[in-house]
C-alpha cells in the first residue's frame, strides 16, 4: 500500500506555483521559436524564465537550510547547506 504523501506547506503551495508559472513561460517561449518571433523578445522571455528559477530555487534553499526539507527529520550541518548552494549555483 501506497502511504498518502504529507500536507503541502504554504512554501511547497509558492514553489508549485511559481514552476507552473514558469512552465507556462517555456510553453510561451517554445510558441514564440515556432512563430518565428524576434531574438530580443525570446531573449527577454529567457531571461525572465531564468530570474524565476533562480528566485524558486533560492526559496527551496531557504525551506531545506530551515530544517523543513532535512531528511529524515534529522538536523542540517553547515556542510549540508554548503552542498545545497553548490548544487543550486552549480
């Protein structure tokens, strides 16, 4: 049997819905290659698509060095996050 996932928290609510947002931005961006729109606008588009991954990936980062995405329930070492920033700079 299957065990029914947690909650959602009102962070995991924001971070889904700003990568639903974002999907809709790529979608948007995929239609403008196919239109054959200018380069300028594509660029503004894929720029703004990168601030918004990087400012969800910054509020994930926020919720794990937090403690509320450790695994396990068990406590995050400054190594810990260290990784984390490294992963999300990388």
């Amino acid at each position: 049997m299957t065990p029914t996932p947690a909650p959602l928290s009102a962070t995991d609510e924001k971070v889904l819905n700003r990568l639903r947002r974002i999907e809709g931005q790529v979608r948007g961006l995929q239609r403008m290659i196919e239109e054959g729109r200018d380069c300028h606008e594509v660029l503004t588009l894929l720029s703004g698509i990168r601030s918004a991954l990087d400012a969800t990936g910054d509020t994930i980062l926020e919720q794990y060095a937090s403690g509320g995405r450790a695994h396990g329930g068990e406590p995050i070492t400054p190594q810990d996050v260290v990784r984390a920033v490294k992963l999300l700079r990388g």
